[in-house]
C-alpha cells in the first residue's frame, strides 16, 4: 500500500479544489499539500474536446440520470466540470450575506480582475443569440449581456472556433480550473491524477487522512486538514461511506430544459453558448441562449420521443432558450455497494414554475421570428447537482463538518439553488477557506 503523510490533503481538482489548492500554495504558510483527483488530464490528448473525448471523461459516458430520468453530464478529469462549461460567470448573490452572513464579494471582485471576467464582445456574442435578446427585450424583459471566464485574445486560433465547444475547449480562450492546478503544481503542490478516494480517516472526532486506490493500487494519506471537492455527487458519497450518513440527503439541480423553434434565419449553433441572459429571480428562473451541441442533440431529443430526434435537420435554424430553475432541495444521492443512485424530480411548485418559463421561452422565441408550429420544449436536465452537503445542515458557515478540520468545499456546500452559473461563487467560497485554513495553521 502507497503511504505518504502531509499536512493538508484536497480531494477534486474542479473550481473548489483548485482554488484552495493554489491559494494554499502560493501562501507564506509552506504548508504540504497533496491534490488527489480521480481522473486524469486530458488537456493535451487529441481527445480532447471531441465528441468521443466528451463520452470517455464523463460519468458513465454522458449517460448518467437520475431514477425520475434527468440526464447529469459530470466532467470527471483534472479541471473538473469547468474542462466542458459554458465559462458563464455570476456573482455571489447577495443572499450569501443576508441570510447566511457569508460575505464573498471581495472574494469574487478579486477573481473578476485576475481571470478578466466580462462579457464578450457584441461582434462575437452570435448574431443569432443577439437576435434573441433583441425579441426579449421588445417584450419589456432586459437580457444582459452574459459576463465570461473567456478570452478571446487567448485563444491560438484567433477565436476563429468562436468557442463553440462545450465538450473541452481547444483553443484556449475558456479559463479551466486545471489552470489553477498547473499554477499550484509550480509551487510545489504534490498532484496524484487518477486517485480516487474512497473513504475519510478520522480518529477521536477529528480527520486522520485519507484512504483510496490510485490506478487500483490502495493508497493511504495522513495529514492534519482535509479538504473534500469532489463536487456535489462526489462529495456525498464519500462521506456517506466515512459514516456520515445525512450527506447527499436532499440536493438541488438547478434543473434545466432548453425550448427550441425553427427560425427563418441561421440559428444559434454556432455562436458561443450563453452570451445572453436574463435572471426572474422572483419566479426563480435564469434564461439564456443555448443550444445543445450538433451530435448530443438527436441524442437529447430522443428521450423526448422519434418525432423530435427527426427535428435534428434543421439544427442549423434552431433558436434556443434555456431555462435553469432555481429547483427545491429534494431527493437523494445514495451510495450503493457497487456505485450510486440519484434521486432527483421536480416538485409541484417547481413544475408549476418551469411552465411559467416555458410559456415565456415560447413567447421570445415568436417574437424572434420562430415558426409556432416548431416551438418545444428539451426534456429535464441536471446540470449544477449541488446542496448535497449544505452549509447550516452538515456544514459550520466556515465549511467544516462535524469532523474536526474536515472540510467540504464545492458545489454541494450550497445552501440552496443559486439558479446562476457556479464557477464564481464556488471559488469565492474557496478563496474564503484557505484563508481561514492558514490562519488556523498559524
Ligand atoms: C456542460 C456543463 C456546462 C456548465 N456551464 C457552466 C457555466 O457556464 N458556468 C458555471 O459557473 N458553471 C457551469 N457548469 C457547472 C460547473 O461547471 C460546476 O457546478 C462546477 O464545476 C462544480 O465545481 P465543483 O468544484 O463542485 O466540482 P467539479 O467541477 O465537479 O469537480 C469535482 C472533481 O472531483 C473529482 N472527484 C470526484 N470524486 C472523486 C473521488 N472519489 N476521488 C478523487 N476525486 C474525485 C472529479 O473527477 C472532479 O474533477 C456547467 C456544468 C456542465 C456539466
């Protein structure tokens, strides 16, 4: 068996992860710091951001779904779910401070500014998507233009890609926390890839280490503080299997569907996702501009039914809105003996609101020019599975479990659904951490 011990161990290299780790290693506190990620880098395979790379680094192939149906695409690879994102950004809502006296905006100010988070462009944000929040806002609703991790002048192809691909960004315009990692790794951070964890080492109500298999081999790690980023089905279920039975009761999705309608125009397909929003925070829903990828979409639509998957032809004139849905806490992850089950429906208040949101997706999308006859609504999807480890149920407001100095540190911390993009608050909680991490080490 492989043993090491250090001071502190982060398990998940996503937003979370990452961000913990690079700031704890380029802090003063030279503490050792081990990062265990179950994946591995796929940033240089010439897999990478290919319909076949996208199926090879997700769970079960892009098939996971929960036992009502809800498909989960979940990135398991260094960098996390921001190696297949949409790069949205959004702001720590100001709930965080009001209702759970969680202040993050210096945090998310400060990433704003190192990362160049804006939006892109109006030449670059798709005359297609443009068009869309046009029709919006002829019907009084105000899109924003969406703020990005996105540069374009990063990119080595001049953006000519437009940063179309959600499956693994090529190009290099789209921040990916694996940046983060690369950046710790310089400062000495000890990274193991393809190490899964399996369970929490503690002794005596406080964290010991851990222990997994890295490439099948069993593997033990000691270290004072443990940070788990596993992400918000990740997370749980090692913990459920260290004991700790209430994680991953209850979860939020931010729950999605897209509408779609045939425009007499060139459609979204190749713009870049999501460069248009427009948040009804009273109805609890986010709307964008979105379309599935050209090969995913036949796929998607057949669980809807044959007559859908036939509407595949006319993908190059598809407008598309997505509806993200501020969902209820609700159903379970449960680890079995052999993998997990996922739980997750729609309530009834959350149904009722997600017809709201059709009917005004359907709307936008007329006004936009789009044929009636061909306005239709994508099945559910699971695309932010978080608030499976919830900050005032599990969690102190400092991240810590009833385990001393176990700390939980990504997506599943969330108290309930932000209906917005993750990515910005997930690192402005992590920046939070590892500052408190190194004044306790102190
Ligand atoms: C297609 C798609 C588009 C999205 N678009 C956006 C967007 O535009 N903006 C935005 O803000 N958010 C977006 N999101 C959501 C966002 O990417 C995630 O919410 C976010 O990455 C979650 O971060 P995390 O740190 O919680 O976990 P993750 O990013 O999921 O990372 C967890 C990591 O832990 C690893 N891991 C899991 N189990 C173990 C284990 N047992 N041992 C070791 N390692 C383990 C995983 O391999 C993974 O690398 C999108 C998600 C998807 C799937």
């Amino acid at each position: 068996m492989l043993q090491k011990k250090t001071d502190v161990v982060i398990i998940g290299s996503g937003p979370g992860g990452a961000t913990v780790a690079r700031e704890l290693a380029r802090s003063e506190a030279g503490l050792g710091i081990t990062l265990l990620e179950k994946g591995r880098d796929w940033r240089r395979s010439p897999l990478y951001g290919t319909y076949p790379g996208g199926m090879m680094y997700t769970d079960k192939a892009s098939f996971l779904t929960t036992q009502e149906g809800l498909t989960i695409v979940r990135p398991l690879m260094l960098g996390g779910a921001t190696s297949m994102y949409c790069a949205c950004a959004a702001r720590p809502l100001p709930w965080w401070r009001d209702k759970y006296n969680i202040d993050l905006d210096a945090y998310a100010a400060e990433t704003v500014r190192e990362l160049g988070i804006a939006p892109l462009p109006l030449s670059l944000r798709g005359v297609a998507s443009t068009r869309i929040a046009d029709a919006a806002a002829d019907l009084g609703m105000d899109w924003f233009p969406q703020d990005k991790f996105m540069q374009p002048s990063h990119s080595h192809n001049g953006f000519a890609c437009g940063a179309t691909c959600m499956l693994g960004c090529r190009c290099g315009a789209k921040w990916n926390a694996a940046q983060f990692v690369d950046e710790a790794v310089r400062e000495g951070l000890d990274l193991w890839t393809g190490a899964s964890v399996e369970r929490i080492l503690y002794d005596n109500g406080r964290v010991a280490g851990v222990w997994g298999k890295k490439n099948g081999k069993p593997f033990a790690i000691y270290a004072d503080v443990v940070i788990l980023a596993a992400g918000g089905i990740g997370s749980p279920l090692i913990l459920q299997r260290s004991g700790l039975a209430g994680a991953g009761r209850g979860m939020t999705m931010d729950t999605t569907l897209m509408v779609y309608g045939r425009a007499p125009y060139k459609g979204i397909g190749n713009d870049p996702p999501m460069t248009w929003s427009y948040a009804d925070d009273e109805l609890g829903v986010l709307y964008s501009t979105l379309i599935d990828p050209w090969l995913n979409y036949p796929i998607a639509m057949l669980r809807k039914g044959p007559r859908y998957a036939t509407t595949w032809p006319r993908w190059g004139q598809t407008l598309g809105v997505m509806i993200k849905l501020k969902d209820e806490i609700s159903g379970y992850v449960r680890a079995k003996k052999r993998g997990f089950t996922i739980s997750k429906g729609l309530t009834l208040n959350d149904q009722q609101r997600v017809a709201q949101a059709e009917q005004t997706a359907a709307r936008i999308l007329r006004k936009a020019g789009c044929d009636p006859d061909t306005i239709f609504s994508t099945p559910l999807r699971g695309t932010h599975p978080s608030g499976t480890v919830r900050i005032g149920g599990m969690l102190t407001t400092n991240l810590e479990t009833e385990i001393q100095n176990l700390y939980v540190c990504d997506a599943s911390v969330f108290p309930e659904a932000l209906a917005r993009p993750t990515v910005l608050t997930i690192i402005s909680l992590a920046k939070r951490l590892a500052e408190f991490v190194q004044i306790s080490a102190w």
